[in-house]
C-alpha cells in the first residue's frame, strides 16, 4: 500500500505566527484545531514537519504539544512529497500568464 508523504509547513500552519514578531529561540503556542487536524490527517498520510527553524527547537515544540507521535521527522530539506501544507506559497497551475499577478497580489492568510 502507497503511503502519501506530506509536508506541513510550522509557522503559519500549526502555530499562531503572524501574532507576534518573529523570534528565532520562540515559537508560539500552537493554532487552535492543530492538534485535531494533525491527528486525523496523520491516519491518511506520512507527516513530516517542514521548517527553515532550528530542527532541536521545532522538535521540542512538537514534543511539548504532543505532536511528536504524529510526525515521522522534522526537516528543513524539501522532499518528495504527495503534497506540502504552507501559508506562503502559491500553487503553479500549468501556466504563467496569471502568475505575476499572484506573486504581486500575494497576502498570507493572516495578512488578508
């Protein structure tokens, strides 16, 4: 059976970054329905966090919401996923005309 490998992105996704400045030795409190998301969707695929952060820090945020078992790893290498969970990213549709356009427009979730 095929395992689908997903990338979720930290900051933005399962924290409330975006509430405060950034800081490299702190992240924040984890984002409200989290912990359920990543439970349920743990069932369906292989979760990998995805971070630019400090891997021993993003661990250890991991392991003090409980989110550990979920995880298969932390990495700040992107691999080759079924898919990735980001708030700062734009999905390629198979053409550029529109694409300057987003990439001017673009606004991350908490920013609209």
């Amino acid at each position: 059976m095929f395992t689908k490998k997903i990338l979720i992105d930290l900051d933005g996704v399962l924290n409330e970054y975006g509430k405060d400045k950034f800081n490299e030795n702190y992240i924040p409190e984890i984002k409200i329905g989290a912990y359920e998301f990543i439970e349920k969707l743990s069932k369906q695929a292989e979760l990998y966090l995805f971070t630019s952060r400090n891997l021993m820090l993003a661990t250890k945020w991991l392991i003090n919401n409980n989110l550990d078992k979920f995880f298969k790893d932390v990495t700040n290498t992107k691999l080759s996923s079924y898919l990735y969970i980001d708030d700062r990213c734009i999905c390629f549709k198979g053409d550029y005309c529109n694409l300057f356009d987003e990439i001017e427009e673009f606004k991350p979730w908490y920013r609209k």
